[in-house]
C-alpha cells in the first residue's frame, strides 16, 4: 500500500457547491440567456449545435445579456456543504464569443437560512475570496485560493457580463457539530459530515469520492469501481472518518454494479493522530471477509466498538462498489 498526503491537491476536495449536495443559486442580477440554475450542475457541459431558444442560442450554463450601462454581472451561491475554500474553477466550456473577460468571487459565512433576496443586498458582510482575474474562453479556469474560515454562501462576479458553463469550489467540509453530540448516532465516513477518502489501490472507472457522498448512486458510473486484476492481491479504499469515532453499523451498496461486483469484502480499522500513513498503521479488523452480491445493499449490525480514525475497505479481487456508510458515535 502506497500512503498519501491528506491534503492533496484542491480539486480533489469536495466540490462544496454541488447541486447534489444542496446547492443552489439562489439570486443573479440578470439570467436572460441560460438560467442561472446550471452553474452548479454536476454534468459535463455539453453543447447542442444548431439549437437556440426564443432568446438565442442554447447554451448549458448561466448567461446574462450584453451590458450597455456601466458595471457587471452576479450570480450568489448557497453552498449545500459550508466548508473552508481551497479552490474554485471557473468553467467556460462553449463560451467563445461571449464568456466574461474576468471575474471575482466574495464569500461570507450566515448562520441561519436566508432568502435569496436578502442575500442580493448591499448590505451583506461579503468579503473577497477571489480577487479579480482573467478569463479564458471555452476554457477550465482554476485558481486556487486561501479560504480562512468557513463559509456558507459565494458571490460569482463576471466583469462586465457573459457566460459561464460551471462554477465548482472545491473546500475542506467543516460539518455542524451538532451532529456530533449527545452520543448521537452519525455517518462518520459521510462527505457532508467531513469524511474523506483519502487513498485508494485504483479508480480507473469511478472516483473513490464517490463512496461517501450523499444518496443512492444514479448508475455504475456513480461509484468506485477498478480495473480487472490480472494479478495478485486486491484493491481498497482508505477513509479518514470525519470524527474519531466507535462504528456500530456498517451498510455497504453494490448498485447497478451487476457483472462487476467484488466476490467479497473485508473492512479494517485504526485509531492515530493527525499523522497517518497506512504502511505502518496498525490495523485491526473490523468487519471479517464477507461475500458479496451484485447489485444489492448490504448491512452489518451490532459491530463491537472499536475506537477509530480511519477504516479500510477491502475488496476481493477486485470490482466497484456504489456506497460505504460507516454509522457510529464519535469519542473523544
């Protein structure tokens, strides 16, 4: 097992304004060709040749009009995970002729729900997280950024107005700790509450990521799935568990993974500081070898509470797996 820094590069973060994971854009000074709604899809940008709309041509992301007074465009995002920002990418894709020549993005952080509306008003405590910067044209534009503090809400400025395909802001999750308390029973693997995968053996056809975001997966594609061994041994994942916690409860998902599921599964636990490196972590077994069934959910009770940082997942020999919810209490 090879180790891996846990702090990799940004975009390997959470994209913390997913639509997937709650997020929305909740105001925009003008949407008049694509809606504002498309910034934070989770698909690709796509585009469609020859198809316009009563407004002009279709385009997959959020547009506004040509400006003929002084100023420039907006867009506010809620995020459906609060967290610090690492990094943001600016998507153009498909925007020639018409994306912003640069933009700038300001957060703030608001404890209760708030209305589109009111998020839209000068009087909101942005702060700058992005300062102003060139653009290219049907482009990925990344940029890495020095998030301090945890944020709940981004406002997507576009100077002085144009098209963006996506915007994806990639953060360490920073969960309510709530959820934590009063021995209350919680997800610790869970992305939301701050889990992360933070290596894996392979992921030729689905990121290890997904493992542990929210809901049932769509399709096979939505999952963590490996190359065919050719060789010996087996693949696995390595979750850092949001908090140092006792599992009790293990559910694991092998949907729409029907001639590709692992034979069988074991999972492996270690309890370590904030240094890990999985070669010389002790690990201790938290779940034996199991077989498998394709295509169908899988739950394992009354596990005997271990205390643990992080947990290992082993599949045998090899395959993709939709899933993993390691539900436990966190200790101190």
């Amino acid at each position: 097992m090879t180790a891996m820094n846990e702090r990799p590069d940004f975009t390997d973060l959470p994209d913390l304004a997913a639509a997937r994971f709650g997020g929305e854009v909740v105001a925009a000074n003008d949407d008049f060709f694509a809606p504002k709604e498309s910034l934070v899809k989770a698909e690709k940008p796509e585009w469609r040749e020859g198809v316009y709309t009563d407004r002009g041509k279709w385009m997959d992301g959020w547009e506004t009009r040509r400006r003929r007074t002084p100023g420039h465009d907006w867009a506010i995002v809620r995020l459906g995970i609060e967290g610090i920002v690492r990094g943001v990418v600016i998507d153009t894709s498909y925007f020639t002729g018409n994306y912003p020549e640069h933009a700038s993005i300001d957060a703030c952080a608001m404890e209760d729900a708030v209305s589109g509306d009111r998020m839209a008003r000068d009087d909101m405590p942005w702060q700058p997280l992005l300062t102003k910067s060139p653009l290219k044209g049907d482009a990925v534009n990344v940029f890495a950024v020095e998030g301090r503090s945890r944020v709940s809400h981004l406002r997507l400025n576009i100077f002085p107005d144009g098209g963006v395909a996506r915007l994806r802001v990639h953060g360490e999750v920073v969960p309510d700790e709530r959820i934590f308390r009063q021995n209350a029973e919680a997800d610790l693997a869970a992305m939301a509450n701050g889990g992360f995968v933070v290596s894996c053996s392979d992921m030729h056809y689905g990121n290890r990521q997904n493992l542990i975001i929210p809901g049932r997966s769509t399709h096979m594609g939505d999952g963590w799935e490996t190359k065919r061994r050719r060789g010996p041994g087996h693949d696995w994942s390595v979750i850092r568990l949001a908090r140092r916690g006792e599992i009790n409860r293990i559910e694991l998902d092998t949907d729409h993974f029907k001639g590709n599921a692992p034979g069988s599964a074991m999972l492996e636990c270690c309890d370590v500081g904030s240094s890990f490196d999985p070669n010389s972590a002790h690990w201790n077994e938290l779940l034996a070898q199991t077989p498998l069934e394709a295509d169908a959910q899988h739950r394992w009770d009354g596990l005997p509470g271990r205390a643990a940082t992080h947990v290992r997942l082993n599949i045998y020999p090899d395959g993709g797996v939709a899933r993993l919810r390691l539900f436990g209490r966190a200790v101190a």
